[in-house]
C-alpha cells in the first residue's frame, strides 16, 4: 500500500559565506524527500537577501523556498538536517495540505 502523501514548504536561509553550497543542500533535501517516496513539487531560489534581525551577526542569507509532497515522517528529518547542517541559519517547514493527490496537479 503506497503511502498517504500530504503537501509541505519548506524555506530556509543560507549561511552568506556558504552559498556556494547551495546546491548541495538542494540535491540532499531532495534525496530526502525522494527516497521517503515524495516528490518536489516546486523549488524558488529567493537569492541573496536582507535579514529582518542580525543572525550570527550577518545581515544577509540566501533565500531557498520548496513545496514538496511527502509522507508525514518526512518533515521531522528535514528539520534534523536542518538542526545539524551549519550552512543553515534558519529554516521552517509548514504543513500546507492534510492530504496530497498527484492528479490535481494537472486541474
């Protein structure tokens, strides 16, 4: 039985001394959520720009916002990556549907 999937956004704020790394982070988030058996529905690259407080005393970060579809176990291993990977300043992730069809991508 496959398993029930539901929507999630994911945006989280690079360090601006590792955006280099960018795309790294990406490709591990992506695996993540691949290999729980979701899919990325979406990925916007904010770039580099002005934080609303000092964090570490930096000014800036680069801006990544993702939509994904995934099973519930996802999220809470995001978040974990997220917690542990220095490159990551701040991050959220916000359950946007309870249930996620395919199909009504294409409505």
């Amino acid at each position: 039985m496959a398993k029930k999937l539901r929507k999630y956004e994911t945006l989280f704020v690079l360090h601006p001394d590792h955006v280099e790394a960018k795309d790294e982070v990406v490709n591990k988030i992506t695996e993540m959520v691949t290999q729980d058996g979701g899919e990325i529905l979406k990925q916007d690259d904010w770039g580099m720009r002005k934080l609303a407080y000092p964090i570490e005393k930096k000014r800036q970060g680069y801006y990544v916002l993702m939509e994904f579809a995934a099973p519930a176990e996802t999220p809470p291993k995001l978040e974990q990556y997220f917690r542990i990977d220095e490159r990551v300043m701040r991050f959220i992730v916000v359950k946007l549907e309870e249930k996620f069809e395919p199909e009504t991508l294409a409505a």
